[in-house]
RNA sequence: GCGGAAGUAGCUCAUUUGGUAGAGCAUCAGCCUUCCAAGCUGAGGGUGGCCGGUUCGAGCCCGGUCUUCCGCUCCA
C-alpha cells in the first residue's frame, strides 16, 4: 500500500506480534528450535537458560495449588514407559491404528478400511437387491435361501465380495499398506466428492510413539510413550488410595512429559511433538460427578486470574460432541495471538478408565465406602493443563514492545514477579568508586533466596531495558548514597518508579514482592 | 498430506540484469562515569539451510532435499 498512514504507525498485526514474541523467546534464551545446529526437528522445541526458569515457577505454582492448598490431593510422578496392555484398556491402541488414504483431487482424507468395507457393502446391497426383485417375481413360491446359493448372478456377487474381505483381512494381518492400497485401485473405488481414482498411498498413522524395550524385539517388546500423562495415575489408582488412607473425594495430581504424534504440528510450542502436561485426576463418588465437575471448572478459573490476566482473554468453551468416555467435558480457552485455543481441559470421564483396566488388569479397582458399607468404582473429574500451553499464554500475554513518551521503544515482559525467571538485578550505578563491591555483598545475601542477576556493563537506562526484556520485576540499584547511610534503590519494571529503601530490610522487601504466597491465597477454595 | 511463501551474522534485514558478502541492533575488550536504549575506540562472528546441476564464475539461474511461516486437511 502506497498511501499507507504515515502519521502513525500503523497497529502490528497478530501474526506479526507473535513472530515477534517467537524471536524474542529465542532472542534472550526463553525457547530454541531443537536441534538447531542440525536443521530443527520438526515441532519440537528446546527450553533456554530462562524458558525453564519460567516454565519451572509455572509447574511449581500449579503443584501447589494443587497439592498443598488441598488436603484430599497428593502428587505422584509415574513413569513414561508404561505396560503396553495400560493403552489398550485406555482406548489409545485402536483408536489410531487406522490405515489412511487421500483423493489427491479433492484432497480429502479417507480410513482406507472404511472405503473397503463400504465398496463390500455396496455389493451386498446389489445381492439384497436380486433377492428382492426374484422374490417378488416369484411370489409366495419363493426360496430366499435357495435362490441366494444357486442363482449365479448372486453367487458371483457374493464370490467378489468374500475375495476382497479376503484379501483385505490378510493385507491387515501382514500389514501390507501397499496391498491395501491395490484393493481399492483393484475395485476401481472413487472418491465420494471428487469422483476420481486419483489415490495416494496408505499410510499407516500412529499417534502414539513406540519404542523397544530389552534386546528382544518381539511384539512383547514393543512399548508406547505415554501420549498423556492420566493412565500413570489410574494405574496407580489403588497404590495411592491405600497407601496414602485417601478417602473420597480425593484427587492425584502429575506434571510430566507426554508424547504425540500429530499430523499437523504447528504453532511454535502450541502443539509439539513431546510436551509436558499437569493433570489431576479427581476420584469421585458415581453421581455426585456433575457437581465436582462444576466445582473443578470454577476452581480451574480462579486459578487463571490469579496470575492478573485480563479475564476476556479466558473463556470456556463446552463439548457438544464427547467422546466415548466422557459425559461432560469443556475447554478453558485463551486467547493466543492466533486466536482462541483450547488451554486447559476439563472432563468428567465417567469410570471409564478404572472399569477399563480393572477389565484388562483383572484387579479390582474399586473404593470402599464405609458410610454406604459397598464397595465401586469412582467417577473421575480430570483437569489437564498443557504447561508449554500456558508457558506460552503468559509469554504473548505479558510481552510488549512499549512506546514511552521521549519516543523510544521499550521491550517488556509484564510476567506475574513471582514467575519471572529472575526475581532481581542487582546493579552497581558505575562500575567503580566501590559501588561493584557493595553490589556483590547485595548479590550474597540475596542470592540463597532468588535467582538474581548482577550486571555493571553500559549505562544503567540500557540495563533496566535489559531487565525489562526478560521480565525481571526488581532491579536494585547501588549509588554513591548506598555507601553513606546503606539505602539502595529499587526501581519497579511495570512503571519504572523507584523506591530508595535500606539495605538491611532489602531481603523482607523483596520476599514480599516475589513470592508465591500472596496469588495462592488468592485461591480459596 | 496438499497449495502458496520464505531460508544471508545472535536478532531485523540489504546486496538493480550472475562477477571478492554488507548495515543497524546485539555480543566482547577498553575508554567515559551518567538513574531509564542508541557517547568514543577496537574486536569477534557468515563454507549465503543442505546436496547436486548449468557457467570461466552462483547468495542470485535450474533440480532435489530439509526446515519454518500462511491457508486447507487432520486432531482419539
């Protein structure tokens, strides 16, 4: 546009806004690609030297709210290898064990089992339709069973289609994609939208990653990393239960590594390939669900706004179509730079998952209840938040490329204090006449309570910026009036105010601004 | 996976038709000593994503490949 508005600038648009927050992250060490050396790997990202400072103090303020603030909820890190049979009983195995197949025309994507046994279909429905048509022909004289094993038409339907069940069943036995792909080149099968027969090959697609386990590779040997973090915690359902004298309603909480395999990965750390989730799963007594259910959506909320997020940046969004298991179910949605995505779930999963695997285990999975004096299987309320989801909430929530009034631009990160990486900057004014000395005697005392940084290069303006950029809330700054009567002033990120206050209360002052005990009293349950 | 675009220093980007690879910021060392970036001097840093082809000569042209971004598709 030649006419564009040179007055002011123009306003940054999303995408732009988030490529800027994509190489700010990288810029000052919060996210790298993964093997960047090597190209990258696709969707999978590197934590920096300040990404995992961050990323830690958010898994630590969940696990407290969590843990700590509820008497009923204990935490348990289970293992990322789990039994192979554990995703049966979950469901995962065969929900995506399908073969698929795209119509190159119309771009469509097709379970190629689906398109075969719907063409099996259709010439069963040209053999019902013999039948029908001979049996009104032949009236009440007429022998159905007869007719469907001596009329030669029927037969020959009949022969086609059990030769393409045939073949189908053995090329899933052998696991033959390319066979599956020549059953319906064979069969002459077109795409329902486009018509053609233009198909690519099959593709096997698997969601879950699989490894070897010990050195015989049998398919006993074959284990899945966990592609959520929930089974871990149902497995051990009875463990903790018995071992912890845990009574209903209690809930097991978990922060870990999960994997899948997407199709399309996409949007920087949005949605990687291994990512790491906080999960509690809330064991409940069968009918009371819908009201711990409720419960968990509001509880799961304050703990959002708790971190000063403007509230319109949140919505939930409910689950029209539930899955299998589930009988309630809702997102807790923000909104990124690219729009409103799914943050943090919310389900109510029936007892699916306990009845599942007190199928497949043949152990009893149950809770005692004394007041009732019977025993069964809990109802479980799950709140899964995705922590590089939220890692990356927080980070295109608070960065902002500022405007001040003498016209220069000032990077900022407007991170909750007691989640920045570094809590404090401790900055002697000029780098002599003993101010570095005293700075280093600040650094000391501080040091055994926050990650804190010291820097005495360039000006002090460019090293609040510095600051600023990655979040820092605090900086202390030591001047030559530190040395006469022991103050030092702490100038505040968000206005850039400062305070001159003593050196001696410096330790109390800055425990009260960055800690974590202020937000999680906010959360009253 | 399909279509489109892109890949040059840590970041943002230049390099008019093919002819020795640059800037700003950042980093480091020194000077200056100053409470809100951009003072001075100097330095380091690039096999132009990778592989191959055309050419006397390729960052630029061609092919392949990898990665990223946008749209579609998929997302138990």
């Amino acid at each position: 546009m030649t006419t564009a508005n040179t007055e002011k600038p123009a306003q940054i648009s999303r995408e732009e806004l988030f490529k800027n927050i994509i190489s700010h992250s990288k810029e000052y060490g919060f996210v790298f690609p993964s093997s960047e050396i090597y190209d990258g790997l696709s969707a999978v990202y590197d934590y920096g030297q300040l990404g995992v400072e961050l990323k830690k103090n958010i898994r630590e303020y969940w696990w407290k709210a969590m843990t700590q603030l509820h008497e009923n909820i204990v935490g348990i890190d289970a293992a990322i290898f789990m039994h192979p049979t554990t995703w049966k009983a979950s469901g995962h195995v065969d929900a995506f064990s399908d073969p698929l197949i795209d119509n190159k025309d119309s771009k469509k994507r097709y379970r190629a089992d689906v398109l075969i046994e719907e063409h099996v279909a259709k010439i069963e429905g040209k053999i019902d339709k013999e039948v029908e048509k001979a049996a009104k022909r032949f009236g009440a004289t007429f022998d159905e069973k007869m007719y469907r094993t001596t009329n030669p038409r029927v037969l020959e339907y009949q022969k086609k289609a059990e030769e393409i069940n045939a073949r189908f069943k053995s090329a899933l036995e052998k696991n033959d994609l390319a066979e599956v792909q020549q059953i319906i080149v064979d069969c002459e099968i077109v795409c329902p939208v486009s018509g053609s027969r233009n198909w690519t090959d099959v593709r096997q697609f698997n969601l879950m990653f699989s490894t070897q386990m010990g050195s015989v590779s049998e398919e006993a040997g074959t284990i899945y990393l966990r592609p959520e973090t929930a089974q871990g915690i149902f497995v051990n359902f009875l463990n903790v239960q018995k071992t912890g004298r845990m009574k209903i309603p209690f809930g097991i909480a978990q922060t870990g590594k999960a994997f899948r395999n997407e199709i399309v990965a996409r949007q920087f750390i949005f949605r990687m390939r291994e990512f790491e989730q906080m999960e509690m799963q809330y064991f409940v007594k069968p009918g009371e669900e819908m009201k711990w259910y409720e419960f968990w959506k509001q509880a799961r909320m304050k703990w959002h706004n708790s971190l000063g997020i403007a509230q319109d940046k949140y919505r939930f969004h409910d689950h029209i179509k539930l899955a299998h298991y589930a009988n309630a179910a809702c997102d807790i949605e923000f909104e990124f730079p690219f729009g409103f995505k799914e943050l943090e779930g919310i389900h109510s999963r029936t007892d699916f998952d306990l009845k599942n695997h007190e199928q497949f285990s043949g152990k009893k999975l149950q809770y005692f209840d004394p007041e009732t004096n019977s025993s069964y299987v809990p109802y479980v309320i799950e709140t899964s938040i995705g922590l590089d989801r939220m890692f990356l909430a927080l980070l295109s929530n608070s960065y902002k490329s500022e405007t001040l009034e003498d016209g220069t631009i000032r990077d900022v990160l407007n991170l909750p204090a007691f989640l920045a990486p570094v809590k404090v900057a401790v900055l002697p004014l000029v780098k002599k006449d003993g101010l570095p000395e005293k700075a280093r005697e600040i650094m000391d005392v501080l040091k055994f309570d926050h990650l804190c940084q010291y820097d005495e290069k360039d000006s002090i303006g460019k090293r609040y910026r510095r600051q600023d950029a990655i979040g820092t809330p605090f900086c202390i700054t030591i001047d030559h009036q530190s040395l006469e009567d022991s103050t030092v002033t702490i100038r505040h990120r968000d206005d850039m105010r400062q305070e001159r206050v003593s050196i001696e209360k410096l330790p109390a002052i800055v425990e009260d601004k960055v800690s974590m005990k202020k937000a999680l009293k906010t959360l009253t349950y």
